[in-house]
C-alpha cells in the first residue's frame, strides 16, 4: 500500500511538472482542473485532461514543444477532430454508447477553446476573400493565408479551412459558384464539382 501511494505521487507529479506552462494560461487551466477533477474524483473528466497533458508531455520531447495558447488550441482541435471522426464511425455502426462517449471527450475539450465559427460563418469568409482577390483554382495558397489572418487556429480547424477552401476554390474557380436567396438571412450555396452527385455541392449559410 505504502508503495501504490508513491506510485501515485510520482504519477501525479509527472503531469503537473512536465512542460511548464508559464508560456500558456489554458495548459496551465488544464493541468489545475486535473487536479480538482483527481480531488473530485471525477475519473472521467480526469482522464480526458491526463491525455492531453500526456500529448504535452511528448511533445516536450520533440522540438515542437507545446508552450503557448496557440499550440495548445491546435492540439484540442486535433483531439475534437479525431473523437468526432470516431463518434460518427460508431455512429454508422450503430454503436450509440461509444459515439456518445467520444463526443462527450470532445466537449469536455471544446470548454477550452474560444468561440468557434460555425461552418456557415466561415464558408462565407472564404467566398468574400476569393471574390476580394478574384481567386481560381489555382489561388487555393493565396486565400488558405488570406483566410489565416483573419481566422486563428483556435477559431476553426486547419484541415476544415483547408477543405472549404478546396470545395469552393478548388473546383472551378469562384465565378462558377452560384447563390440562390432562401430567406434574408439564409442562402444556399451550390459549388460545382465533379466529385459530387449531379455535380453540385450544397452548403446552407446561416
């Protein structure tokens, strides 16, 4: 017994000392609810944040470091992604209990993240900067770096900007897309492409 006690001592004190988190206040959040989550016994909540700090931890050991909000935010991205891609594979296979379990994983890390863009929201930007810059199919690069400054890793996923910008630069150029008004406040975008039924894709902007 003696000995499972320094066990979990060590334990604990890997996760709170490695990768100080003095460049970032959400690591630091993250590593203090730990700690409330363990007295809570809250083992749920609990393990979720020891996996993160687990990812902070190897990555201590590479020379990408995770030392600051950005590079915190991009990991619970990368995080909510892959529980949600997991939640809709067991969602296919009819296994409600795990899909379930995954995203609830994923909202546990989304409480630390800023407001996110709604896929709708961030549709729209990327049609205003390729009509602002008249982009084509091959101006994908110029409207992925036009789109990151105006919207933070934090903010919404790379690999999501990156296939917006894809579906709506890269099919046939910004003067193929076609608008057609459903309501005041809601529009129905049509993006021509030969990778989808009848060759449109259709995206509802809200």
């Amino acid at each position: 017994m003696f000995r499972s006690a320094i066990v979990a001592r060590t334990a604990f004190r890997a996760y709170s000392t490695a990768a100080p988190a003095a460049g970032s206040p959400v690591l630091l959040q993250i590593r203090n609810d730990m700690k409330a989550a363990m007295r809570a016994k809250d083992t749920y909540k609990l393990a979720v944040l020891k996996g993160v700090l687990a990812d902070v931890t190897n990555a201590s050991k590479t020379a990408k470091p995770i030392e600051t909000d950005s590079a915190v935010f991009a990991l619970l991205q990368q995080s909510i992604l892959k529980r949600q891609e997991s939640a809709a594979e067991f969602r296919k296979h009819e296994r409600t209990d795990l899909a379930e379990k995954e995203e609830s994983e994923a909202s546990v890390l989304k409480a630390y993240l800023p407001e996110q863009m709604e896929e709708g929201e961030l549709t729209a930007l990327i049609i205003d900067v390729c009509n602002k810059i008249q982009a084509g199919p091959k101006d994908m690069g110029k409207v992925m770096k036009e789109v990151a400054n105006l919207v933070t890793d934090a903010q919404a996923p790379k690999k999501l900007v990156s296939e917006l910008d894809t579906c709506i630069c890269g099919t046939k150029g910004i003067e193929n897309i076609q608008f057609l008004t459903v309501r005041s406040t809601h529009y129905r975008l049509r993006l021509p492409t030969d990778n989808m039924h009848h060759g449109y894709l259709t995206y509802i902007l809200l």
